[in-house]
C-alpha cells in the first residue's frame, strides 16, 4: 500500500467524511488535528489514527484485503469495520480477533450537572497531567505531546489531593465531534467518578460540537456511564486486531 505524504492529506478530508462509522477519529487525522497514517491502493483508502484505530472508504479487491491483513499483524492496525462480509474475509485469513463495539451519539439537549464529592476537586488537564495520567486510556495514547493536546484537544480530571483519579479528555476531534476518552484510576473505581469527569467535559464540549462515544460491547461499565450521562446506542461495528496474547 502506498503511504501518503502528510501535506497532502487534505486531499481525503471528502474520503474521511464518507465514512460511517466513528467518523470523527478519519476527519481528525486527514484535517492534521491529530497524527495517523493514510494508505491508498487502486480502490481503497486507509486513514489510520494515532491510536491505530483505522478506516476504510472503498471496495477493496483480494489483493488489497491481504494488505490490509498484513498490516493488522505487522503494525498492529485496529481495523474499524462495518462490513460483515469483509470481517470473515479477513477472519478467514488467520491470526486476528473480532471485537463487537457500540457507537454512541449525544441525545441529551445539554450536559449533565456536576457534582464532585469535597474531597476531590476538578481540574484541566495540564501539561504535568498529560505526562503523569498513565492507564488503558491515557491523552498520550492518542496525541503526540501535550502542544498538541493543548491546541487541538480538551480533558478534565478529577484529583484526590495530588492524584489523578478519573480522568475524560477528547480521544479524537472534528469541528462538529469530539470523542471522549475516559479511564478511572484502580484505587477509585466503583465510586461514581467516571461519570462526573464525562461530564465535566460533556458541559465544555457542548454547544459547539457534539459529544460521541464508543466502547466494546463486553464493557457494560462504559456502556452504562454512557447512557447515564444521556448519550444512546447509534450503531456497531468489528474492531479487528491481533489477539492480545500473541507475542509481538
């Protein structure tokens, strides 16, 4: 597959905006808000977040379908597919995991009210906390540096003192979108503040842009903060990987 030049990833803004599903995490990387990879062949094209989230726009042929194979193994792509039959298309080929997730959309007028326990306080992600918030979900697994960030991004998290308890920030951005991240640190789960830091961020994110919000399906936890807060299920799709458990 042949990889294009970054100057020239305008050019697939249209190509990012005809796909449909997570649509924000393709337009983030083409309109430069964030890093990825674009890939085209004859009929296809890739955009590959930061994250390795990765879509396609197109049809691809077998050829092409090996490729895209070949990167989930060798690069450790997380293929974003909608398509069914291309799913036990590339099943078929061996080595790789289909992983069901739901993808929220924002059906609330305005962002739930807040309210953060007297022990905890609500805080910016700053450049300290960019650089400290480690976890499953962090703001450095999605952008390349805190400048980044601080341009393009936004994130709240809650403290304990000087820990970061719980922490929502934007997983990707458009000008209409803005994906939440979101992780508890181990110490304080079960408590409700995962709710609180989302939103705290909802509250920011709203009126200009939208909010949205994926998770696998086997993580009811995301999934019940999400309906909580008032988003709802919109759709589905099949992340496809390498199996954790493989070595690299």
């Amino acid at each position: 597959m042949k990889t294009i030049d970054i100057d020239n990833f305008s050019r697939f803004i249209p190509s990012a905006e005809s796909i449909k599903i997570c649509t924000v995490f393709p337009i983030s990387v083409t309109k430069k808000y964030q890093s990825g990879i674009i890939y085209k062949t004859e009929n296809c094209i890739l955009i590959r977040h930061k994250n390795n989230f990765t879509f396609l726009c197109g049809t691809p042929n077998d050829i092409e379908i090996n490729e895209i194979h070949n990167l989930i193994l060798s690069e450790m792509l997380k293929f974003m597919c909608n398509d069914n039959s291309l799913c036990q298309k590339i099943a078929k080929l061996g080595g790789v995991e289909l992983i069901p997730r739901d993808i929220f959309i924002y059906a609330a007028g305005t962002a739930p009210e807040v309210h953060i326990p007297e022990s905890f306080y609500l805080k910016n992600i700053d450049s300290e906390l960019f650089n400290k918030i480690t976890g499953r979900v962090a703001p450095s697994m999605y952008w390349d540096n805190f400048e980044q960030f601080r341009q393009n991004g936004l994130g709240v998290c809650l403290m304990h003192g000087n820990e970061a308890a719980s922490w929502a920030f934007s997983s990707a951005v458009s000008d209409e979108e803005v994906d939440i991240g979101i992780e508890t640190a181990q110490v304080f789960q079960n408590r409700g503040l995962a709710y609180m830091a989302a939103a705290a961020l909802i509250n920011e994110i709203l009126p200009s842009r939208r909010p949205t919000w994926t998770c696998q399906r086997s993580n009811l936890g995301s999934s019940r903060t999400a309906e909580k807060l008032g988003f709802v299920k919109s759709g589905e799709c099949i992340l496809i990987r390498k199996p954790l458990n493989i070595n690299q």
